[in-house]
C-alpha cells in the first residue's frame, strides 16, 4: 500500500484511491480530498479520519447519505474490509489494524429514525400510516 494509510478499492472495478492523510475529505467540489464527480455526490459529502490506528467516516450533511456494510449511519468506525456506500457509490477500505486494536460492533442505527420527522421522534405526532385506534 506504498506511503498510503489504507486504500478505498471501488466494488465493481475501478481505481484505488489511496488514504495518505489522516483527514480526508470527500465530495463532488474540486477542493476535496478525494472528488467524486457523481451528480449523486453532495460538494462536501463526508469526511474520512485515521485516529489512533482505525479508519472513521462522518457524513457532513449530504443529501444522500452514507452506508457502512450496508447500513445508513451518520457516523461509524471503519474496520479493516469494510463496505462503505458514498451515496450509491460502493468502495471497499484495504488497511490494517495496528497489533492490539479490536473493533467493537457498532451499535445499529435503524433506518426508520432517519424516515421519521422531528415532531414524530419527539413523539408529538403520530408516525404516518398510524390510525389512532388501539
């Protein structure tokens, strides 16, 4: 892997992208780290960050959002062969854990919570499809 901190390996062919900073940014704008000129890609989509040894990922607010082995998440560590969905675009992260280092599973976080609106997570509203009746 040369110099690099891991690479991000595009699933269905393509080339690698090699991690050679400890932040990284991601996104559609010329001014990132790593531009993906995807019109699915937001400016800046999210933000890669290589802290004592492990690989994490944190959307920046994109409208599409980010997956990690196939689950939405704002935010998550990022274990060595991960899966990570940038929008709809898939990639594969190549690194290796420092002698050590265990990765604990994430906990979930369900895709339910990002369909509901804030007043349905307050509870102040009822979920839509609810009919009031018990």
């Amino acid at each position: 892997m040369n110099d690099a901190l891991g690479i991000l390996v595009p699933i269905g062919g393509g080339d690698a992208i090699p991690l050679a900073t400890d932040v990284m940014t991601v996104g559609r704008r010329s001014s990132c780290d790593i531009c993906l000129d995807f019109q699915n890609i937001s400016g800046l989509h999210c933000e890669l960050t290589f802290r004592n040894g492990v690989w994490h990922v944190r959307d920046m607010g994109s409208t599409n959002g980010i997956k990690v082995n196939g689950r939405k998440t704002p935010a998550s560590s990022l274990a060595p062969g991960a899966e990570l969905d940038i929008s709809k675009h898939k990639y594969r992260l190549e690194y290796t854990l420092p002698d050590g280092i265990v990765l604990e599973e994430q906990p979930a976080i369900e895709d339910e919570i990002f369909g509901q609106s804030l007043m349905e997570k307050a509870g102040l509203t009822k979920p839509k499809g609810a009919t009031g009746r018990r």
